[in-house]
C-alpha cells in the first residue's frame, strides 16, 4: 500500500480541510461507539455527504466505532455496520472483538481496522486480529520502532500497519483509563473523558484532613499525570522503514485550522516539498502541550509530564472566503488589527505574509480594528488566495 497520511475530523468544516491540506484519508465518529463527546460525531446524513466529499477528492474515509460495546449496543452495531457499508464508508475502525464479530457478520466487505485501544503490539496478536477479517492494526501507542519492525517481518503482508504520529497522548495504556470514571463519572472508554490527568494533585494524610502536601516535580510542578503531546515530524522515515504505512494524526476535537495546519506539515514533510526542519517549525506555531516521540525510541527517558498549559506561536484569526482584484473577503475569528502582518495558510505552498493597510465592512465601513468573531470583512492582500485557506498572525503565548 502507498504511504497515507491519516487526518481527524469532527465536523464538516474540519473535513473539508483534511482534504484541502493534503489527507488521503479522513476518520471520523458517527452515531455509534465512537470515543469522542457527541459534538464531535456526524450523523447519519453528515456521514454521506463525508463520503461524498471524500470520494470526489479521491480521497478515503473512516468511521470510528472503537468504544467498548455493552450489550445493548451489538444490534445497533449491526444496523450501523450496514449503513456504513452501504453508504460507501472504506472501514470501520472497532476494537471490542464482539463488535468486530457483529459488523463482520452483518456487513461483510466493508473493511475493519483496528484500533489502538485494543492495545496490538505483538506479531502474535496482529496475526490472530488478521485471522478474523482486520485489514488493518492501528498499532499500540506503547511500541518502539524496532517493536514494529519485527512485528511487521513476522505478519502477513496484506496486513496494513497504522501508527499515531501527532496529537494528544493519555496517561493510561493505549488509552483505557478508569480515572475519569472514578473523579468525574464520565468513562474515558466511552467517548466521555473530564482529563482529570490534566489536573494539579497534593497528598492528603488520613488523620490530616484538610492538610494537603504538594507533591512537586521539576519547577515545583504538581501536574503528575499530564502527558506531553506526540510530535514525530522527525520520525516518518524511520517509521516507514519499520513498516508503517498509514501516518495517523490526533485530533477529533481540534479546530479546522488545527487540522489544516498540522496536515500541512505532515503533507509538506511526507512529499519533501518542504524541510523537516521547516515542517517541524510550523507545529510550534498550532496549540499544543510540549512535545515529545512518545515510546518510538523506547521508554521515554525526558521528563514527560507537563502542567497542561498550552503553547502557541501564531493566533489563528480568520477563513478566507474568496479574493478579487487584490481584495480578500474574509470570515474574522480573532482580533486584528490594521499595523500588524498576517500571514495565508495555503496548501502545499510556501506561507506568504502580508501587512494589514486597512478593514472594510460589508456595509463599506473602514476600521482600524476586527474584534467581532463571524463578522464578514474585506481586506487588501497583494497575495493570491483561495476559499478554504486561513489567516493568522504570530504572537507567542500559553493558555
């Protein structure tokens, strides 16, 4: 199989950059067993006109229904196993084997991958998983490199390896963690995690009540349970070389423009129309908790816990619309002003930046300032543009 860069998605705006920015593939949640809140699942008529969208960009689309199943959900995962097969879904991503036996009975041909949650990260595993109709392993996040190297010497070769390249990263063993269930009621394994690993803890003594002890970390830090985010721009040759095929992006939950400029990256990295270097730069620029490789080169040896503050180095602050005569029309989604550089977030090519000279309204008011999100505007911008790409302006900074 060619190599395929992997992006998320949780609503159509979201997808429709995927695909602008260079995915070959999408995955996304809909109605059933999907490990993401319900706003991040398209329903039914979304998921046809995702596949209608991906298809006409000659691109593939998968739907996520790797929840854990109780049993009143196997015959609605058998309905929804044939609706995804008969909209024209490319695979079903499941990781409760009773599920993978439902939708393999009552939607056979439509390809099943499996999901990280069910923790693969053996040549054993990954051959019985082949054995019962998986095309595809989305390998554990646990593997090193060389793990997957020998997995993929003693697998089928009609067996497609997966791994997770960037994104956010759970405290817990591929993910199935019982902390959310236990502080907030809301299951982490149901789609439904309050990130309680991303809280701050002190030590309490049981005939001290009230008395708390910090427990600290570098720099006084008590955020024991905050995993940095996975960042492998670095990585992607090695990756390929060990066997894998498919180069998954975290992020069902992001915005647009963080789906768009992280596939950029990858995009930009993957074809070498950039470099690395440069690729890795743009990643600085999304939101994000510091960055690490994850288990790739073995156990993590840094510190890998972080306080959960995000850092940025550019402010995501419009959509474009259109461009005419050197004018673009613009959808403003942050403040900016007149006197500040903004820069266009195109695929596939080099990022241009430009001066903001002036702000016009639709009704032809001129502003020196955009501080109303939503509101359409019209700016001079020497630099050709298309519907679909972005604005933004640098400013450091951590929320």
């Amino acid at each position: 199989m060619p190599t395929e860069l992997l992006s998320p998605a949780g609503d159509r705006e979201s997808l429709a950059a995927a695909l602008r920015f260079g995915a070959d593939a999408v995955y996304i949640g809909g109605e059933t067993l999907q490990l993401r809140a319900k706003t991040a699942g398209f329903d039914r008529e979304a998921v046809l006109e995702a596949v209608k969208l991906a298809h006409e960009a000659g691109k593939r689309l998968y739907v996520a229904m790797n929840s854990l199943a109780k049993n009143g959900e196997i015959p609605l995962a058998r309905d929804y196993a044939r609706f995804l097969r008969d909209a024209g879904v490319d695979a079903a991503i499941v990781s409760d084997i009773g599920v993978l036996t439902a939708v393999r009975e009552s939607a056979p041909g439509l390809e099943l991958h499996l999901s990280t949650q069910a923790s693969c990260m053996n040549y054993a595993a990954a051959r019985a998983w082949h054995d019962l109709g998986v095309k595809r392993i989305v390998l554990a996040r646990e593997m090193s490199i060389d793990d997957i190297a020998q997995l993929r010497a003693k697998t089928p070769a009609s067996l497609e390896l997966e791994a997770f390249v960037h994104g956010a990263m759970c405290m817990a063993y591929s993910g199935r963690c019982l902390l959310s269930s236990c502080l907030s009621g809301r299951s982490g394994n149901r789609g439904e995690c309050a990130q309680p690993c991303r809280w701050s803890y002190a030590l309490v003594e049981e005939k001290r009540p009230g008395e708390y002890f910090p427990l600290g970390e570098e720099d006084g830090q008590s955020f024991l349970l905050s995993s940095h985010d996975l960042n492998c721009i670095r990585l992607l040759d090695e990756l390929k070389a060990a066997g894998v095929t498919s180069f998954k992006i975290e992020g069902r939950m992001k915005t647009a423009y963080y789906v768009a400029s992280v596939t950029r990256a990858y995009r930009m990295a993957l074809d070498g129309t950039d470099t690395v270097d440069n690729c890795a730069a743009q990643l600085e620029l999304v939101k994000h908790r510091p960055y690490a490789e994850g288990f790739y080169h073995g156990y993590v040896k840094e510190n890998h816990f972080n306080s959960g503050t995000y850092s940025h180095g550019a402010v995501f602050v419009g959509n474009v619309l259109g461009w005419e005569n050197g004018v673009l029309r613009v959808r403003q989604r942050n403040h900016f002003r007149v006197g500040q550089v903004l820069e266009l977030l195109t695929p596939g090519r080099e990022i241009q930046s430009f001066p903001v000279t002036d702000i016009v309204t639709e009704s032809g008011e001129h502003r020196d300032a955009a501080p109303h999100p939503n509101e359409i505007l019209y700016i001079p911008c020497p630099v050709r543009a298309e519907p679909g790409d972005f604005l933004r302006r640098r400013e450091s900074g951590d929320t």
